[in-house]
C-alpha cells in the first residue's frame, strides 16, 4: 500500500503496519518544516496520539485550558470542557514520521506524489522520482492538490491563510481574534513562542496591496491589546 503523506496518512501508515500491512510512506519534505496551521491538539487527537506511542507532552506540548473571542474588545476567558495542547507541527510532524519508521513503515522523503491514475487493477502513483504502482492508495495531502484527484469549486471567497510565531503571551489559552474578512487564532506553544495564525479573504490581502505583513499591522491597530504578541518572527 502506498500512502501519500500527511498527519493523517503518517497515522493511517502507523495503525496499517501494526496489522502487518506492508506501507509505503510519501513525504514530499527532506526535514523538519513550519506549516500554515493553528497547531491545536483537541482531546480527540491527545487520545489518538497515545494510541499511536506518541507522548506530546515530552515533545514539549503546551496545556490550553481556556478559549476567549475578541472582537471589538478582549473576549472573558471561557474554560475549556476537556484537555488539549498546541505543539508545533515541526515537531508533531517528525515525530509521527519516526513512529511510523519505527513500526516498519518504508518513509521515502523528499518525494512528493504529482498525479495519481487507476492502471487496471493498480493505481499508479508519478512521484518526483517516477512511477510507483500499488493496489491501494491512501491519499492525505491536506489542503496540497493531486493531479487525478478534482476538489469541488469552492462556495466560499477565496481564502488566503497566514501564519508567523511571536513572543510568549500570558496564560495557558487560545484567543480568536476577529477582524473584517477573517480572523487569527493566537496560543502559546513550546520554546516560549506564540502561535498566530490567520486566514483572510483574498480580496481583502489584495486590498491591503497583496503584502502579508500589512493584515498583521491591521490586526494589530484595530486590536491593540493583541499587539505583545503579534511579533514579526
């Protein structure tokens, strides 16, 4: 079975090569790298994380025990109604990479799956080292497109995500800060940095001449109280 990479597929490989499944594992990167991503782990995923062998804790996760919406004016902190965490999707991503190394899977990194087409009773899978074929295919490539797989024409506006890490903020929670055509979502993670993540309408990033830093100056005039933390990491 062949399993193009992501955090899903790196789990599906683990749990697949547990039932003596043969695995191959795609991974397009070569090392440790930042994503676009709020980096929040629910009690869903903790859970699932154990199951897999993975302690987020000792990868330095950070416990997240209160939410607060701002809009105009900062949000009352609410307690959240289960355990959850942030941690870096550097370092959740290797790490899922290692365990499922460790329980047999075949990793071939710096090899990105481009198309994916049925070839009678296989699928044939163009990586950027030629074809592979397989009678099984997992594909979880997120939000990265696959030739041979067509999403759905969004509803939506086009939406632009942002992302850069600032300076610690207080308290152990994740604040959603809204603005005019998105939103950020801001938690602490480990090393002592913050997380701000964004997404925003293309339309508005092309108002503000299509430069990403000027959503963050917005954000930061129009929630002043957020400034500390919206740094230029």
């Amino acid at each position: 079975m062949i399993i193009v990479c992501g955090v899903a597929g790196a789990a599906t490989a683990i749990h697949l090569a547990r039932a003596d499944v043969p695995v191959v594992l795609l991974e397009r990167t070569v090392g440790p790298h930042v994503k676009v991503c709020g980096e929040f782990l629910s009690n869903v995923s903790l859970r699932e994380l154990v199951a897999l062998g993975i302690d987020a804790a000792r990868l330095g996760a950070v416990p997240v025990n209160e939410v607060r919406i701002d809009g105009r004016t900062p949000g009352r902190p609410i307690a959240l109604p289960f355990p959850a965490a942030s941690l870096t999707r550097e370092r959740l991503d290797q790490a899922l990479l290692a365990a499922a190394e460790d329980a047999g899977v075949e990793v071939r990194r710096g090899m990105p799956a481009k198309g994916i087409a049925p070839t009678g009773h296989l699928w044939s899978v163009e990586t950027s080292r030629g074809l592979l074929r397989a009678s099984q295919v997992v594909v979880a490539t997120g939000k990265v497109d696959l030739r041979g797989l067509p999403r759905h024409a969004p509803r939506l506006h086009p939406l632009v995500g942002l992302k850069r890490y600032g300076a610690a903020q207080d308290g152990k929670r994740v604040t959603l800060a809204l603005f005019p055509q998105g939103y950020c979502g801001i938690q602490p993670v480990e090393d002592g940095r913050t997380n701000v993540c964004l997404v925003v309408t293309a339309d508005r990033l092309k108002a503000l001449g299509g430069r990403p830093e000027k959503v963050f100056e917005e954000i930061q005039r129009r929630r002043p109280h957020l400034a500390s933390c919206l740094g230029s990491t």
